[in-house]
C-alpha cells in the first residue's frame, strides 16, 4: 500500500509549528505534551502534581500541568476533554475548549470536572487534557441593517430536527 501524496506526513516539515516551552520545577521529569499517534491532533497534557488530588462527585479542580507556551501570535491553544476518562469516570474540561491566548505566559493549567457517581483521583503524570493549536482569524465588524438570506435562516437550536 502506497501514501496518499495528497495527505503530508507527520514529519513534514511545511506542517510543524515551534513553540517555545518552559518546563517549571514541578514539571520536572513528566514528558512535553505529545501526540498519541502520528495523526492525532492534541498533544496530551499531564498532570504535574506534588500529591495527588482527589475531585469527588461534581467537584471540579484547577490542575497544574508544569509548562508555560509560547502560543505565535494569530494562533490559540485549546485545552479539550480526552474521551477516555469522560466516557470511563466522567470527568472531563469544565470549560471545554478552555483557550490560551497568545499573549499569556503563565502556567497552562486544567480545569477538571468530575460529573461522575465517584470520587476521581488525579496522579502526578496522568493525561488529563489535550492540547490543540489552532489558527484563527482577528475580526474586523461590517456592520449591516440586514444579513445574507439562508435556508435555515433565524432557525436556532433543534430547528434542523433529530434525524
């Protein structure tokens, strides 16, 4: 079976992005945020405790990860759930996707929720969140009296039905 010459490689160059990271001292020995495979999206971020945290049914907790980023100007970092302990604990990102901007420096820290049944403990280097940088366009506002008609027009939330 051949590559897909249409699709880049993990290794490409034109498709990397550097990112200067700082790792603090409580960061120490966790590994950088990685992907899990060659095609994933998110890197996945650890949990850089002194001791582990305990979040009880509908308790939340900002967890430390050890690292400060560097995000280039016109890209966003987004801090999302990862699937495995939402589907397995419950536990998942409060404010899913949390943002870090560009200009921010200090640590990348992750706010946990757990809407499980039972208490979830948090251990120095569990993944507990993925992070993805994304590219994003600065707005400028044309203000209008009237918008563009669409199919769906003011038709919000359920207005295209279940199926």
């Amino acid at each position: 079976m051949s590559a897909d010459p249409t699709r880049p490689s993990a290794l490409d160059a034109r498709h990397v992005l550097e990112i200067p990271i700082v790792v603090l001292p409580h960061g120490l020995g966790l590994p950088l945020p990685a992907a899990a495979t060659v095609a994933s999206a998110g890197l996945d971020l650890r949990a850089a405790l002194e001791a582990p945290v305990t979040l009880v049914p509908r308790g939340r907790a900002l967890i430390p990860t050890g690292i400060s980023i560097a995000i280039p100007d016109g890209y966003e970092g987004q801090v999302r759930p990862r699937s495995g302990l939402a589907v397995k604990h419950g536990v998942t990102v409060l404010n899913a996707p949390g943002t870090i901007d560009a200009d921010f420096r200090g640590e990348v820290r992750v706010l946990l929720v757990n809407h499980g049944d039972e208490p979830f403990t948090v251990e120095r280097g569990e993944r507990i969140a993925q992070l993805v940088i994304s590219r994003f366009y600065k707005i400028s506002w044309s203000v209008a009296t009237d918008l563009d008609r669409t199919e769906r027009g003011a038709g919000g939330y359920g207005s295209t039905g279940r199926q």
